[in-house]
C-alpha cells in the first residue's frame, strides 16, 4: 500500500519558518514527482512546488525565493523548507506523490497538515 504522511505544521509569527516533511514508500522503477499543495480557507487547492525523481523543481510565483523543496532519498522523505512566511501562506498543505508506471499515472495524497501565519 502507498503511503503519504506529512507532518511539520503549526503556528507562527509572520516573518518565520516552518519545515514540513512528507514520507513516502519506496517506487521502484517509476518516474515519480511529489508536489506541494495548499488550501486556504474557502479557496481551491493550489500547486505550490513540485520536484521530480530527477531532481527537476518547480515553485508557484508567490513562494519563489522563500520556500525550498529537497529529499531526503535515504529516508524517503520531501521537506518543504518555508522561509519568511506570510500571513497568506496559512492555509492546510498536503503532500501529493504522482507516479507513471508502465503507462499507467497513479495520484495518492497524504491528509494535510496545517499551516497559520499569524500578523
């Protein structure tokens, strides 16, 4: 069974900084990229960084500069690193792991974890 935990959130100040982490299992022999994604209160979800098993990363405008992804391959874990921090980027974060695999895509989302940025 694929597994998608992220943890990490909480409460901060404006100006601070969170890290999230999201664990995945181990796909082998598949292309894979894991993405970053926020829901704001009553807003749809959005994209917010994506990095791919080649390494290839992507952030939406608003977090370019302040927030990082990596992984950890060992662990098989993603983090978010989020820098500066605004009162806008409160908002739940889920961890999203996309998988090609003989053909075939495959989407699993972990249950979130929130984010408030307080003014």
């Amino acid at each position: 069974q694929v597994q998608v935990v992220e943890s990490g959130g909480g409460l901060v100040q404006a100006g601070g900084s969170l890290r999230l982490s999201c664990v995945v299992s181990r796909i082998p022999f598949a292309m894979t990229v894991i993405g970053w994604y926020r829901q704001a209160p009553d807003k749809q979800r959005e994209w917010v960084t994506s990095l791919s098993s080649g390494g290839v990363t992507n952030y939406t405008d608003s977090v370019k500069g302040r927030f990082t992804i990596s992984r950890n391959s060992d662990e098989n874990t993603v983090y978010l690193q989020m820098n500066s921090l605004k009162p806008e980027d409160t908002a739940v974060y889920y961890c999203k792991l996309h998988i090609d695999l003989m053909e075939r895509t495959y989407d699993y989302w972990g249950q979130g974890t929130q984010v408030t940025v307080s003014s």
